[in-house]
C-alpha cells in the first residue's frame, strides 16, 4: 500500500467561554492532548476570532488507511467526552503520496 495522508477540519462549539483568552486556554488543552495521545499534527484552523467556536485541523500520515479512519474517529469522540468542547463536524480528505 501506498503511504496516505490526510486532513482533517473538525469544528468546535466552546461553550460557557466568555473571551478569546478563555477559549485559547481551553484549544491549548485540547490539542495538546490529541497531539500527545495520537502523535499527530494539530492547529487551530478557523473561527480565530470568535470565542464560542473554533475550527481545527488535524494531518496524519500512515502506510495503512484502517488506521487513519480508527485514529479519526477515536479523535471527536475523545474531545466529546472531555466536556470542553462539542465536535460540530468533521470533515476528511485523503491524499496518496508517491
């Protein structure tokens, strides 16, 4: 197989967040803990200056697309449970490098 990559957007909706500050403190924690429990590449994409919503994007390469599609839908799930924040939508491309 081909090596795959792929990105991912996933939009948040913050609630109980009254600034910018309160959601950036609360962004740091998520992605540091889905950077740190699935070693992949994480950024605030999106809805920068908005403080209840936010938008992320995450890349990952592998050798295998099963383990692409079993990290992404362990990731909103995992952010979901945290309480934070709620996964609105999540969005895939998938991209083969040569």
């Amino acid at each position: 197989d081909p090596r795959q990559a792929v990105v991912a957007r996933v939009r948040l909706f913050i609630a109980g967040r009254h600034s910018l500050k309160e959601k950036r403190y609360v962004l740091r924690k998520i992605i540091d803990r889905v950077r740190n429990q699935f070693n992949v590449s994480i950024a605030e994409t999106g809805f920068n200056d908005l403080w209840q919503r936010s938008g992320l994007g995450v890349t990952m390469v592998a050798n295998d697309r099963r383990v692409i599609e079993s990290t992404l839908s362990q990731i909103p799930r995992l952010i979901d449970s945290w309480g934070d924040a709620q996964v609105c939508r999540q969005d895939v491309e998938y991209f083969y490098l040569s």
